[in-house]
C-alpha cells in the first residue's frame, strides 16, 4: 500500500546538490517485479531490514524523480514518474492519478517552470509520467521551458510501431510522443555528457538504451542508478533479474559491471527506487555487493 507523503531528501556532492522528490512509496506488493525477492530469502539479507524491507520480508519500493542542480545553475530534472490522469496502466493505482507531486516539486525550490532539462533514464511508464500534463483535454508539456533529453537507442527502439504491448504503447503517446510535438525533444548518445558536472553511463539490460548518470565535482562523485536495480536486494543478490528487463542476463552482466566498478570507492549511489536513505557507498559481500547508507 502507498505510503504517507515524504520529505524531500538532498545530497551534496562537491558543488552540486541532488534533491529526491517522491511522488509515491509502498511496502509489499511487489512479487510481480522481483519474484525471486520471496520474504523467507529478503529475511535471510538482514541488512536490508529496516530500510528497504519489513521485519516480514517485504520489500519497501519508492517512485521518485531527482532534481541535478549545478553550480552554473543547471536544473536537470531526472525521471518524471507516473504522472497525473494517465490510463491504459498495467498498475490499478497508478491510473488516473491525482497526485501532488508537482506541488511537492515546488516547495522544494524547484517550480515546473525552472526546470530547464528533463533527463529521462529509459522510457517506461514510471520515469516519463510528468513529461506531460492534461490540459484542455491534450496532453502537453509540464516543464516548458526545458528540453527533454532521450537516449536515441532507447528512443528508436520504443518509437517502433511493434514495440511493447499496449500498455507501453499508450505510455509512449501520452508522455512521449507530446515531447517531440512540441519540439523540446533532444536525442543522444548513451554516453552523451550535459554539462561539466553531469554525463550519461550506458547501462543496457533492464531496456535496449538504458542509462545511469554520473555526477563529478570538487573531487566527489555520485552515480544515479535508473532501473539497472530496482531495489537495493539486487545488489545482494544480482543474479536476481527484474520482470520487467528486456534482457535479463545483459542486466545481470551490467549490475555487475557498474556495481562491481563502485565497490570500495568514495562514490554516493542514489537508487532511483530506493526507498528510505535511498543512497549509500557499495562495498563487496560475498559473491555480490551490499549497501552501506548514508543519510
């Protein structure tokens, strides 16, 4: 069940700040993401509890958008979430909607209209549901004043007219495809660099285009993961693939690549649906990895 409304959580990294701004957090209900992630094998993870699971086992989710903002004054907006007045969603409660994460976003500091970039990280339904609001009937640009930034392999492969089911499909028309009509779609390489402080890591697997974002500045780095793991247990247990992953074994060889990668250095780690602290340092345990938070 959705949780009570959160107090957005910052983090500094040299010069630039990180801002969660979550729209929804749930605990349980998630076999049909991770069914391997049973509460008998989430207990016997005991690191994971209380932060990202229950005392029974079940795992704690978040839906959240992150806010870059860099020392030049960037506002870089990663991920939109679900959105307002959406159909066609495979989740019963995240069909029409009536949130407030816009308001939630503002008090914040950061009002729709200073948003000046929108990155999102691949194109499924919970990373690009505030792209567009309903207006008159149509559906438009939430944040007009920015560009919004899609990854061309990821864009290619989902703007295929056989792509997905219909629930994806409805995903694109109604928080994609209003991007490109409006002209504030801009399509990149997976590696494509923003600004100084902020460049796109390919990381394929969970989709054909997926990726994370490095943040470096005054010697500190930080890495926003996207959905290479949903939830903090994958990095315990990687072999543990989403449903939801187009290729589960290249999400496997990716977790262990860029978690691998992290391991034992100074690098803060935001999940993108990582509930509670939802950021930490990634150290080895065992044959994968775990989280040591950091609040």
């Amino acid at each position: 069940m959705p949780d009570e409304a959160v107090t957005p959580m910052r983090w500094s990294i040299g010069g630039v700040t990180v801002t969660r701004v979550v729209e929804l957090e749930m605990t349980g209900g998630s076999r049909f993401l991770l069914p391997q992630a049973t509460p008998e094998e989430v207990r016997g993870i005991p690191w994971l509890i209380p932060h990202f699971a229950d005392e029974a086992g079940r795992l704690r989710l978040s839906v959240h958008a992150l806010v870059i903002e860099t020392p030049g004054g960037r506002r870089i907006l990663v991920d939109t979430c679900l959105g307002n007045d959406k159909q066609g969603r495979k989740v019963p409660h995240w069909n029409a909607r009536q949130g407030r994460f816009l308001e939630d976003l503002a008090e914040a500091g950061y009002p729709a209209e200073s948003i000046d970039t929108v990155l999102c990280t691949h194109l499924h339904v919970d990373h690009v549901g505030w792209n567009t609001r309903l207006e008159d009937g149509r559906w438009v640009p939430t944040f007009p004043q920015a560009r919004t930034i899609f990854g061309r392999r990821e864009f290619e492969h989902w703007s295929r007219p056989d792509a997905g089911d219909d629930s994806q499909r409805a995903v694109f028309a109604d928080s994609v495809q209003p991007i490109l009509d409006a002209g504030l779609a801009e399509l990149v390489e997976a590696d494509h660099r923003l600004c100084e402080e902020v460049r796109l890591v390919p990381s394929f697997g969970h989709t054909p285009g997926h990726v994370c974002v490095h943040i470096a500045s005054g010697g500190e780095e930080a890495l926003i993961t996207g959905d290479i793991a949903h939830h903090p247990c994958q990095l315990a247990r990687p072999d543990w693939s989403s449903t939801a992953d187009s290729d589960p074994v290249q999400s496997v060889a990716t977790r262990h690549a860029i978690f691998g990668g992290l391991a034992g250095r100074p690098v803060l780690v935001i999940g993108t649906h990582f509930a509670g602290p939802t950021a930490g340092r990634v150290t080895r345990d065992g044959e994968g990895y775990r989280l040591l938070v950091c609040w």
